[in-house]
C-alpha cells in the first residue's frame, strides 16, 4: 500500500473511533510502528489530525464544529465516492472543486494524477492538494470566509471564478431530487456551485445515497445541467429514472 493511500485510511479510521494508537494502526495496517508515526507526523502537518502520545485524535475543534462533525458521517460511502469520481480525472485537466465533506475526501484521492490545476473555495482543499507531489497547481480564490466551513463565499468568489475555464466541475451538492434537481442548504454555497458549472465543460455531482430524494432551500441547477452523478449505490427508480431522462450518467 504506497503512503498516500495508508494516510487516508489512517484518517478514516481516526475519524470513526475518534482516537487510536500507532500500535493498533500498525496491526491494522501491516505497517512497523515508525512508518505509522511517519505517517500521522505527514498528517498533522496537514491540519488533518493531531498527534497525542501514543496515538492521534481529530483536530480539537471536531466537537464544535459542525463541517467537522459531518466528516464522520458515511465515511465509507464517501470513500467509494470519492475513489469512483477519480477514475473521471485525466492528467493535465482543470478541475473545479467546491466546499463538502465529500470533495474533501475526493481531494485526499487525487494522489498519482498528474500536472492537475484545481480551482477551489475550500481552504481545506487547497491544504491537501499542496501536499500532492507530481505537480498539481492549486488556485484558492477570495472572497467572504466562513469559518465553519473554512470556504470562501460571496460575489468576490463568483467574479474570480470567471477568470478559469475548467474541464469538469466537481461538487459536492446537499440533496439531489427527481424533480427539484441538485439543491443546497446554504445559499452562497449554491451560487459558488452555480459559478463552477459556468466555467466547466462538464458538471459532476458526488452524493452518497442519504442525500437522494429530499429537497434543501436553494437551486444549484436541474438534473440536466449535469453530465454525471457518483454515489455509492443505485438510487430507487424514481430518481434513477429522471437521471436517466436527463442522460445523466449514474456512477457506483
């Protein structure tokens, strides 16, 4: 298992029990306890977890802050996503990539691809793709932050956005619908989406399945404005049907 790929796992793990120890990740893992330390030391310098004696914990705003909170939610599902959607990228493209738990995820997955220039809100984005080593160019664009979810937000953010053109918009939506579409919960989120899809050739949603068939205050676009969705299993046939009709191909 090369290191990148140990390191995301290692952070799955921490985010599902909440504190482990070198030595049950070296078990885990088949890895000597030094590579293990090698690895949370690589971690923590990213921000992504914080090095107790013994072990490591998530970072200690976890229990306060809700964005944090959410990435311990379908972990797994997230995962799958996040490794379906990277079979989508080709070394040299430009990619959008908005603010969500999911995206995190997917950013953590983009290791082994080459020469990519990523545009993004997210200064937890960013953070992991500085760490990439075979080139890959980060933009973090300006704008209103908002703490919570570390992104940046607001008419500052959508006017720098069309400074790119891009080969696909990755985004991480609140709730997919068969007649609503793809929607969000927070509106500056929704326009930042909006912003994304304008500057991409092709628009691809990531959703795990407990975001199917419910519906959140504002748009970010109908199904149709979509070339592709990646979940973690089919969805029911009502909304499977109205992707179908939208030709939006369905990725699991």
């Amino acid at each position: 298992m090369r290191p990148r790929e140990r390191q995301a796992k290692i952070v799955d793990v921490v985010r599902n029990e909440g504190r482990v120890s070198v030595e049950a990740l070296a078990k885990r893992f088949g890895a000597s306890a030094e590579t293990i330390r090698r690895d949370l030391t690589a971690l923590a310098d990213e921000g992504v977890i914080h090095k107790v004696h013994g072990g490591a914990v998530m970072p200690r705003s976890t229990g306060e802050d809700p964005f944090q909170q959410r990435m311990g939610h379908h972990i797994a599902a997230k995962r799958h996503i996040a490794k379906k959607a990277k079979e989508l990228v080709e070394p040299g493209d430009t990619l959008f990539i908005d603010t969500g738990t999911t995206t995190l995820i997917f950013a953590e997955e983009l290791v082994g691809v080459e020469n990519l220039t990523v545009v993004t809100n997210s200064v937890e984005i960013a953070k992991v793709l500085s760490n990439v080593e075979k080139g890959v160019e980060v933009f973090l664009i300006g704008g209103v932050y908002n703490a919570d979810n570390r992104q940046t937000l607001g008419m500052m953010a959508m006017s720098q956005l069309g400074l790119f053109r891009g080969t696909r918009a990755i985004l991480a939506i609140g709730t997919v619908d068969a007649a609503a579409g793809a929607m969000d919960y927070n509106i500056g989120e929704a326009q930042v989406a909006r912003s994304m899809i304008e500057q991409a050739q092709s628009s691809v949603i990531l959703a795990d399945s407990s975001k199917f068939n419910r519906i959140a205050p504002f748009a970010v676009g109908p199904l149709n404005r979509f070339d592709a969705m990646v979940c973690e299993r089919e969805p029911a046939a009502t909304l499977r049907r109205a992707l179908d009709r939208a030709s939006v191909d369905v990725l699991y």
